[in-house]
C-alpha cells in the first residue's frame, strides 16, 4: 500500500486477511469513500489439501484505508474464473454499490455483503472483464466484455451494446 503517490510501499498483511497461500487479488476504491477498499481474492479451490480447507473467503472490505480488513462474502460466485480474471468496480457516488465482473456481472448495494447476479438478458455482455463508472455521474458506466463494450445512462438498468471489430475487450478507458 502507498500513501504517497507510490513513492514508498508497504506490504499489507492485515488483520483480518487471508493466510496464505493467496492468489489473484482484484482491488477497487471509489472517491466517494477514500476509506473504502474491496478486495477480491483467489484464496483457493475448496478442495482440501493435507486436511486444510484451501478456500477462505472471496470478498474482503477495509473501511480504515488497508489498516484492518473484514470478510464480507464468502461467494465464490463473485470471483469467478479468479485464475483468468476477476475484477471489480465501486460507484463513484455510493461506496455500498459495487460491481463484480466474472463471466456473470454482479451487484451489491449494501457494500459486499449480499449481491445479485444480473440475469444474462439483462447484462451487460458476458465475460465481463473491466468497467468505468464516471466519476462526475454515477448513472454512466462502461463495461467490457467478450462482446465488445456495453454503455449505461442508467446505473446499469438497461445497456446498449457496442459490437466492435475486435475479439474481446479487456480494458475500458475514457479520456474526456
């Protein structure tokens, strides 16, 4: 973690993280809460290894700036394919409302602890890889997916689906 625009890093390592071994970790912030981070990570497959538990959470939440950390989900359904991506994004005017990109497109509205999957009709693609929400107007998002780029005027009620000539979109950046 930084504090100083990455000029010195220090290693978090708690409380309330995973022991290891760990994974890939997908981490999300939003301005309206500068305490606020998620934390996906890849803690394991479930299957137990030497009589251990391999799997001990998926959704981590700091409300202190990365000085302590809770688990609030245990849903793998939010990671996802964690090996190949798993990525998350938090609305630029609510820190509860957070998104979770996998092959399905999740939200949560009261910070992590409980989440819907969008039904595939309703969602923005499938395998969703990135999201910008703009910071000057929550109600806008991008969402990058297998399909191209999807649009929302509406907090994600409905999406406009973009197909470019391109195989998959893996990063979605808006520069005006």
């Amino acid at each position: 973690m930084t504090r100083d625009g990455g000029d010195t890093w220090t290693r978090i390592e708690g409380p309330g993280l995973p022991d290891p071994p760990i994974g890939k970790i997908g981490l999300c912030m939003t301005p309206a809460d500068s305490d606020r981070i998620y934390a996906l990570i890849e803690t394991g497959d479930g299957v137990p290894w030497q009589g251990q538990e391999t799997d001990s959470g998926e959704l981590w939440r700091s409300d202190d700036g990365g000085d302590s950390w809770m688990l609030v989900n245990h849903s793998r359904d939010l990671g996802g394919r964690t090996a190949y991506y798993n990525h998350c994004a938090v609305s630029t005017d609510d820190p509860d409302e957070a998104y979770f990109m996998t092959n399905g497109f999740s939200r949560s509205l009261d910070g992590g602890h409980t989440y819907v999957t969008i039904p595939r009709s309703n969602a923005p693609g499938g395998d969703h890889h990135d999201m910008w929400i703009d910071p000057a107007n929550g109600d806008r998002m991008i969402v990058g997916h297998d399909q191209g780029v999807s649009i929302s005027e509406n907090r994600g009620a409905a999406w406009n689906r973009v197909e470019l000539p391109v195989g998959q979109m893996y990063h979605v950046t808006v520069d005006n």
